[in-house]
C-alpha cells in the first residue's frame, strides 16, 4: 500500500494519486455515493445494498432497485423486519436470488447482534452471512476508509492492462489482485476504490478503451505494447448444456393464478413462480399441479442461466372455483412480483387464455 502522490509520467509506475485527481472531476454520481470531498463517509447500509445488488448486475440495472428498497426500507433495522416475501418480491427481476434470501440474513444479524452497526474491517464483515473477500473490501474501503484493494471487473480489466497481464482467466486473477494490492493509498482508500471502478466504466472499457484521456496512459503497458484489445485474456469458453422443464399456468375463474413459492435453495430459491417439473436433461413427464383439461400453448419460455440454457413448455388451464391443487395456492397477481423468467411463463400463459 502505498500513499497517493502527483501525476504519472513516461517510464513510471501507476500513481494513485493522478488517478484521484482524475475522480475528483469525474466521479458518476451514483445514489449511494458521496461525492468526492464530501464531510462524511457514505453510510455503510447503503454502500452493502448497493455492493450485493451489483454482484453480476449492472449499475443501469440496479439504480431503480436500490432507490426503490432504500425509499421502502431506509435503515438496516426495516429491511431486517420487513417480511421474507415482500423482500423477493421487490428483489424479482434482478436475478442471482439467494442474494436476497443472504441480504435479510445478514440485514438481521446486523440489526439483532450487532446493534445496527456493520463490522468496520474488512475482516468483521467477512462474517456476516452472504459478504465475501470482495465485498468486504468494498464496504470496508467506501463505507470506512480501510485500504482495502477492491477488485471486480473493472479493476481486474485496469489490472489486467496496466500491467499487460498475458495469462487467461481465471488464473490471471491473484496476479490482478496483487496488483491492486500493491497500487491501494492508505490515502482516501475509498475513493480511489471507486475511481478506479470508474475507470473501468467509462475510460477503460472491454471495446475500444479511450487511451487518449485516461489519467493512466503513460504508465500503461498494454497501451505501449498495443495489446489493450486482447486484455484480459478470457478464459476458453465451454458450451452450455440444455436442459427442459414443464411450467402448468392455471388461472381461475375468478383471475387468481395457481402459483407457489419456490424452495429456499437452488436457483429461483424463495420466489414465487408457476407449480411445474424439475429442469432436466431429458423433456419431463407431465404431472400437472390440479385436475383440469391442461393444453399446450406450442410456446417455450426459454431463459439462461449461468451455466445451462432452460426451455420450459407452458401448459395453461382454466380452473373452478371449487378447485383443490395438489401444489401452489390461488392467489392475484401483480407479474412484477415474479423473476423474469416466471414472467415469460405468464406472458405465454395470457396471451394463450386471452385467445379461448
């Protein structure tokens, strides 16, 4: 670690300090960010909501979320004593669920055991449920100052260029994140944190990065060596497996849909969605959720995971009054309260009925 200086020059190692002066005039203002030089730090409730959200997620993604929970639940101490199922349902949409189910987790450790105060070291946060290496850094740099080195994408592709980093992911990443080690100031740790996140997005991004005015020319390697399109090397990419699944969309007759709360573990975990068949390699055996005449609508609802692409068939029923599933419970339904993929299902299943 290293405290910041002045500007770097041909023939120099990155400087800190040229990067913090270019975050002072070009900071994103983000809303839950404090500006640079502001009084105060930005309180650590909001940099973990804002850090858990943005695992694997877009900053464009994440603002409508993020205002939206810290509007409903402004404290750790709300989102702690908020219902499980008001919480996934705002989280639907966002994906990577047991991100949720781990931010009421850790919401009601910090508001029971720890008084409503987060850990101020990297280390204290590493033990609350759902915080990892990365994210404990975040949180510890940007909420309390720490020098921790802070490495997501961004980062690793500044690394990865600064440094002409030659080996594919993800072997190249402990050399990534030795050099951040290395480059982090012990002053204003959490803003160079943010600055060089910034870097990433918007000076050196994955598609022509704009070398010209980032505040690191000189001192990059890849940019001397014209290599900055070929870093990092991504790793070799496998082919994703397919996998099928049957989605029964029963509607009665008074509009309320036949839906059930997803097991905690596994994908989907906790969300509402549509009673149906395991995803399997091999198209499943129909087993619908309630005795009806259930049709084929001859639309999949198709969606990729991480690691397999899924095509779900949507069979649609209307369905008594009187009506007993054997699975899900009636109820009315707002679809923004669904993940993604349960409302392509319903999409399907009400253009089908609309058509009876």
């Amino acid at each position: 670690m290293r405290d910041g200086g002045g500007a770097s020059g041909p023939g120099e190692g990155p400087d800190p300090g040229a990067l913090l002066a270019w975050y002072d005039r070009h900071a994103r203002a983000l809303p839950w960010r404090v500006p640079p030089g502001a009084a105060h730090r930005a309180e650590p409730y909001r940099v973990w909501l804002s850090e858990i959200m943005l695992q694997q997620t877009t900053v464009p993604a994440v603002k409508p979320y993020f205002e939206a929970f810290t509007t409903r639940w402004p404290t750790v101490e709300a989102l702690a004593a908020a219902q499980d199922a008001e919480v996934m349902a705002a989280w639907a949409g966002l994906g990577y669920y047991a991100r949720a189910r781990n931010l009421l987790k850790c919401a009601r450790v910090v508001a029971g055991e720890r008084g409503g105060r987060f850990p101020d070291s990297a280390e204290g946060l590493r033990e609350l449920p759902g915080i990892g290496p990365y994210t404990a850094g975040a949180v510890a740099a940007i909420a309390f100052d720490r020098p921790e080195p802070v490495v997501d994408g961004n980062v690793e592709r500044v690394m990865a260029r600064l440094y002409d980093i030659d080996e594919p992911l993800p072997g190249a990443k402990a050399e990534m994140k030795a050099r951040a080690a290395e480059l982090t100031p012990r002053a204003r740790p959490g803003d160079y944190a943010q600055g060089v996140m910034d870097l990433g997005a918007t000076i050196c991004t994955p598609r022509s990065p704009a070398c010209g005015i980032c505040p690191w020319r000189e001192p990059c390697l890849a940019r001397a060596r014209g290599t900055q399109a070929e870093r990092p090397v991504p790793a070799p990419k496998k082919a994703k497996p397919t996998r099928h699944g049957i989605a029964y969309a029963g509607r009665r007759e008074d509009g309320a849909w036949l839906l059930e709360t997803r097991p905690d573990k596994g994908l989907l975990g906790g969300m509402l969605g549509w009673p149906g068949s395991d995803w399997a390699d091999a198209p499943p055996e129909p087993a619908p959720p309630a005795e009806a005449e259930w049709r084929e609508t001859g639309v999949e609802a198709r969606h990729t995971f991480t690691h397999f692409h899924l095509r779900l068939e949507v069979l649609v029923a209307e369905l008594p009054m009187g009506a007993e599933p054997a699975r899900g419970r009636f109820q009315p339904l707002n679809p923004k309260d669904l993940p993604t993929l349960m409302r392509k299902v319903h999409a399907i299943a009400a253009a089908a009925l609309r058509h009876d």
